[in-house]
C-alpha cells in the first residue's frame, strides 16, 4: 500500500505513470557505512588519544539514553575480521568506515605518529581489498582530538592546518590502495556540537557554529586540493564531503510557506552547497543577509555568519569530485507568525526562522525524527540538479532505526521505497554513483547509546564476542545486490545468510 502511494506520487509529479521494472546498472556501487566511534571500541588501546566524544560521554554519561558509549562499542578494533565477512555476505561493493583521528594521531598533531592505530586501518583496508571490496574512508567522523579541542577545536582557524596535516598522513599511507575519500562527515554537526546537545558540548549557538562551519568548510576545501595536487595523477582517486541532505517540503501551495521552504534549504543545503557547487561560490545570499540583519538587530557588530574572502571563495569552489549524500528523512515546512514557538536567541533556528513538522501518515522509526517518506529523495535529487547542475553524487548514507528484533520489517519497507524513489531520481538524470545503507552493524548511536539500532546485523552488546547476527534486511539487501531490482514481495526461504560468489550475481 505505501509503496504504490510512493510510485503514485513520484510518477504523478513526473507527468507519467509507469510500472517497467527498473535496474541499478552493473557500475552502480552498493555499500554499507558505519564510523570510528560508533563501532571500534577500544578508545585507550595501543595508544590510541583522547576524543571530545571519549571525554564528553565518560563525563557525561547521564546524557547517554541507555547509558552504553563507545568504550567497547562492537569491539571492531578486535573483530575487524568478522566485520569483512559480513560484508562479504552481503555481496557489498564498498565499505564505508572512519579513521579516528586521535587513534592515528594521539596529540592530533603530527609530532606523535602512532603506528599501531595506522597498521589497524592497514589490516582492515587489505582484508577488504583481498575480497575485492572497495574501501571508501571517512576522514573525519566527529570524533576530534580532546587535545586539539582544548584548543579551540572547530572554532579555531587553526584547525585547517591541523586538518591538512593529519590528512596528508592518511594520503600517504592509504592513497594506493583507497580510491574513495570523503573529508568530512556532515558538517551540520556543528550545530549540534556548539548547541550543547553533542561533543564538545559547547553552548554557543548562532556563533561559535557558524564559525565551525567555516573552517569545516575550508579544511575539506585544503584537503581536496592536496589530493588533487598531490596524489590524484598517481592515483586517480576521487574526494567528497557528505553532507546531511533531508529534504524541506513547503507545507502547502501557499507562497509564503513555499518562500518559507526555500530559506530553510538555503540554510540546510545552500550554506554547504553553494560554496562548492554554485557558479558564483560563497554561502547563499538569502543565509548572509538574513543573518546580517538579524546580527545588527542583535547588536553585533558583525554578522554572525564569519566572511569568506575572495581566496577562500576560490579555494572551496569546486573543490569536490562528487558530493556524498546523507539522507534519512523530511519535514515540512511552514512560514513563522507572530504566535509561534519562540527560539533561542541568537541559533541557527532563530535565522532560519520557520516551523518544521513530519506527517502523522509517515511510519516512524526508533530515532524520534526519523520518518520515511521516500519522495524526499526523489525531490532532493532533482533539487540538486536544477541548482547545482546535476552534480556527481554518491548516496553515503541512508538507514532505518528500530529495536533489536532480526525481523526488520520496517527496515526493509524503508530500504525498498527510498531505493525505487532513486532510481526514479535516476532516470530523471540525477547521476548516482552508489548507495550506501546505514548501518553493516548496530552501533553507538552518540546520546542515543544502543537504543536505537541502525544495522542490518544485529549486535549482541552483552556478549563479549559483540555476536553479530543478519536481520531481514541483510537478506533483502544481498538480494537487491544480487539482482539490481527491487522486488517488493521477495522474501527469503531461510534466514541463514552466507557467502555468495560475486559470479552468481545478475549484471546488466
Ligand atoms: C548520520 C551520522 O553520520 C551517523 O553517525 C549516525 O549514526 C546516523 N546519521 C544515524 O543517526
């Protein structure tokens, strides 16, 4: 039922309506991501630094829903091996991990080169590569040094050097055998960092976030162009960024609620995208001025939202070979009246200035934001397009959240749906390089502890092994792997997942 509703409406807004079945191409990657932290454990093993989220967690561990961080996580550190198999039995293309930055570099300066936490991501990219699974890193997943935090972190200018510097090390090391990096993972996480909620945990809102955003920015900017100077000739490799790319629906046809829309995408997708992707870079006007303005009003001398000069214009422009989409979910949006909720003052919320909310229609995941509505995807896909000229893309990220049953039924609805509204995107001229489900594994969901369980394998955190066991959904993905389509009414004979030879898999 959901999902003719889905092709109902994808097809309605394309004008047409058709039923052909439709096949990812044989060069389409598939894949499964999952990051540092969330799954290696191991936080003070063979030297390995200090993160701001080793530090805020075991300060705080009050803030952790079910009180369960990172220490030992899915102890991948350990079971590296284990994790390869999985993948294996999945029939994946590509494996998305994180390097920890403090496991390689303990000071987070280059001063300190630890080479047991670099022979780990040596261990995992050879075991990978000698099952013919293609490694796409993650430079940076969240997890700072504490070290560099204490001085001053992502607000501090200074980190861009940092940055580059411990980048270069993972180009040196890694560049022959790793064809696929991505810089940084979701720079919006700066407003969650310097809103309080996550590490560092550092309450500046509409300032210190903005300043985050910045020098994120402009460390993937130097880390692109050290690639591309570099290494790219020998390597021929390809760098991205992944932003967090949900998708703002304007409530209705009204015009101040479909103006309400655009600011919000402005300021969600613009204030990363334009300065890479647009034809004139910077941050979108509509963001500078909004939050120019509202910075006078404010008694700022400045705007709160940090310049970009003319040379770091020229820098981020095009400074990406494809740009990683995270895509999870959707909100409405309605315009603000003067009785609506008041935000906090100066925040992002407040410059944006709009109401957000989810259909009551959309099933709901475990995470409370977490809705499906997979015409998000179609309409975010040719969002880009039109703006920013059918950009490459690469879906880095894209999961379900629900308890620790193996019979995910929900999982595999959201998977199917969201994977028919892409290739949909993807007649319509989106270009796609891959797809990439959140998560292989359950893992440390940050504040939400295990509580809320991403993976297509199940993890047993009480047993020391971290026993990790295929849900439903583990099947159905091997499956669409396997054949390219999606077969809405497919199901297993038996829940036993194993090695499949890649011969056996169905190719255009
Ligand atoms: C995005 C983040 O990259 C990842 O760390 C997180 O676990 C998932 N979303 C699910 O919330």
């Amino acid at each position: 039922m959901r999902l003719c509703l889905l092709l109902f409406c994808v097809t309605a807004v394309r004008g047409w309506s058709d039923t052909r079945i439709r096949k990812f191409k044989k060069e389409f990657l598939f894949g499964v991501a999952t990051s540092a932290y969330q799954v290696e454990g191991a936080w003070d093993t063979d030297g390995k630094g200090e993160s701001i989220w080793d530090k805020y967690l075991h300060d705080h561990p009050e803030l952790i829903a079910d009180g369960r961080n990172g220490d030992i996580a899915c102890d991948s550190y350990h079971q590296y091996k284990r994790d390869v198999e999985m993948l294996r039995e999945l029939g994946v293309d590509h494996y998305r991990f994180s390097i920890s930055w403090p496991r390689v570099l303990p000071t987070g300066l280059t001063n300190d080169i630890n080479e047991k936490g670099l022979q780990y991501y040596d261990n995992l990219i050879n075991e990978l590569l000698k099952y013919g699974i293609e490694p796409m890193v993650t430079i940076y997943h969240f997890d700072l040094p504490q070290s560099l935090q204490e001085l001053g972190g992502w607000a501090s200018p200074l980190v861009v050097q940092w940055f580059e510097d411990y980048t270069r090390l993972l180009f040196d090391r890694y560049a022959d055998r790793v064809k696929f990096w991505i810089t940084i993972n979701q720079p919006s996480f700066c407003f969650e960092s310097y809103g309080g909620i996550t590490a560092p945990g550092i309450k500046s809102k509409g300032l210190g976030d903005y300043m985050c955003v910045k020098h994120v920015l402009l460390a993937h900017a130097k880390a692109y162009r050290l690639y591309e100077k570099e290494y790219k000739n020998k390597y021929k490799g390809s760098v991205g960024i992944s932003l967090s790319l949900n998708f703002g629906h304007p409530l209705n046809n009204k015009t101040e609620n479909q103006e309400a829309a655009e600011i919000f995408r402005d300021f969600t997708i613009g204030l990363y995208m334009n300065p890479i992707w647009s034809k004139y870079g910077d941050f979108p006007k509509t963001v500078r001025n909004r939050v120019m303005k509202k910075s006078k009003e404010q008694g700022y001398e400045k705007s709160r939202l940090p310049t970009l000069s003319s040379e770091e214009i020229k820098l981020l422009k095009g400074s990406a070979d494809f740009v990683g989409i995270n895509h999870y979910t959707s909100v409405f949006v309605e315009a603000r009246t003067d009785s609506d909720e008041i935000f906090e003052v100066p925040s992002l919320q407040d410059d944006i200035g709009v109401l957000l909310t989810q259909s009551d229609e959309w099933v709901s995941g475990k995470s409370s934001w977490l809705k499906s509505a997979p015409y998000g995807i179609y309409k975010l896909c040719l969002y880009l397009n039109e703006k920013y000229n059918y950009p490459q893309t690469f879906v880095t990220e894209q999961g379900w959240s629900t308890g620790t049953s193996l019979n995910d039924r929900s999982r595999v609805d959201y998977l199917r749906e969201y994977l028919i509204a892409l290739l949909f995107a993807i007649e319509d001229g989106t270009k796609v390089m891959g797809y990439t489900v959140w998560s292989l594994m359950d893992n440390v969901e940050w504040n939400a502890g295990t509580s809320e369980r991403f993976g297509l394998y199940e993890v047993d955190f009480e047993a020391e092994e971290k026993t990790r066991t295929a849900r439903l959904s583990a099947l159905v993905y091997k499956r669409i792997i396997q054949k390219r389509v999606v077969e809405k009414d497919w199901t297993p004979d038996s829940w036993k997942i194993s090695i499949t030879p890649r011969s056996e898999r169905d190719e255009l």
